[in-house]
C-alpha cells in the first residue's frame, strides 16, 4: 500500500499561527514517488512570528500563487482519497470506510493536529487513520535506544538527524523538501534495522491525538 509522506510550515509554533505551506508525497512500497501535492497558503504576516518567516525563506512573491486554505483543504482531500489503502469502521454506522496512511518528521503532536484543524475549520472529513502514522522522530529515538554506543545527534529535528545520517538538507524548511528528507531518513532508519524489510515502512507507530469526531 501507498504511504503519504507529508510536511507543513508554519508562521511560528503557536496554535494561533497560520499554516503557510502543505505539502505531501504518496510513497509505493518500493520507495517510488507515486504521487506528489504541494500548496502554499495564503496568510497574514502580520500574525507570524518574524524568526519562522526567517526561517522558511519567506518572500512575497513566492506566495503569488498561494491558494486560500478552504481551496488547500479541498485539494489535499482530493489528493489522500486516490491514496486511501487502510478500511476502517464506523462506529455510528458499522459500514466499512478507507482512509489514507501518513507519515512524516515530528508530525505527532504537530503536523498531524493543524491539518486536522485546517479540514476541522472548514468542515472537511480528514480521510486518514490517526492511530497508525509513522514518525521518523520516534524511528530515531528507537534507532538509537537499540544502539547505546552510537553518538547521537545534537537534536533530535529532521535537519539534524539528516545531517548525522549523511543525508543533504539543502533546500530544507521547504514543505516539500522536508517531505523528501523525511523519506530519506525513513530509508536510512530501516536500512539499521536488518529484521524489518527495506519495502515496509512500518516503525514508529504513534499517536496522540483524540480521534472524537475524526472518524466516518
């Protein structure tokens, strides 16, 4: 089955600041780039922090084609629904549904909930399941809890576990360029790890979010 790798960037870390970019790759299990989806946002600067403005390069004129986030969310929707591969059931109903899988950078706790809260906003089902999203920032942790003698990386972000594994971070703080930092790290946590098979990305496991209300 495809997973979708996805990332966003913010206008800082708040809950009250906007999302400025979304962007996700559907992945087959050969590793192949299925599919790939990329919007910028429209925004409000004047509701961001400064420093993660900074940070993801932002400039005016690399949003003049930015899109609403109704416009974001009915698209991405669009975009999950040709990936969905997971059935579920509805509770209310007991009539079986397909969601997509996720995955991603530190997107439990992150990622994953302003999403959720960008489809919640407009009143958009969120057709993934949130019980299985694989985080490569939880992959990190177990790699090196299984490996006492290996140095760790100064932190424990996407740039710095890509530099500790070899991997280029030019471009990173792009939605889109994290995606794929994102893959790569995936590959070079499962090539560690001799008993899980290159063609399953399936470690890490997690989440925390509340899933009142995100169900069919």
């Amino acid at each position: 089955m495809n997973v979708v790798y996805f990332d966003t960037e913010t206008g800082g870390l708040k809950p009250e600041h906007p999302t400025i970019q979304l962007a996700a790759i559907a992945v087959a299990p050969d590793w192949k780039e299925v599919q790939t989806f990329e919007r910028k946002i429209i925004f409000d600067p004047s509701k961001c922090d400064p420093e993660a403005l900074a940070m993801n390069s932002y400039r005016p004129e690399l949003w003049k084609a930015a899109v609403p986030e109704r416009q974001a969310v009915g698209e991405f929707s669009i975009f999950l629904n040709a990936h969905r591969s997971i059935e579920l059931v509805s509770k209310r109903s007991g009539r079986p549904y397909t969601v997509a899988r996720l995955a991603g950078h530190n997107v439990v706790g992150f990622d994953l909930e302003r999403v959720a809260a960008m489809f919640k906003r407009h009143g958009a089902f969120f057709p993934v399941d949130f019980r299985t999203v694989l985080d490569t920032r939880y992959g990190a942790v177990w790699h090196f809890e299984r490996r006492p003698g290996e140095k760790k990386p100064d932190d424990f972000k996407l740039t710095g576990l890509a530099k500790h594994f070899g991997i280029s971070i030019e471009g990173a703080h792009d939605a889109l360029v994290d995606v794929r930092l994102s893959i790569a790290l995936s590959k070079r946590l499962l090539e560690a790890w001799p008993d899980v098979a290159l063609d399953a990305p399936d470690f890490a496991s997690h989440s925390d979010v509340d899933l009142a209300g995100k169900t069919a």
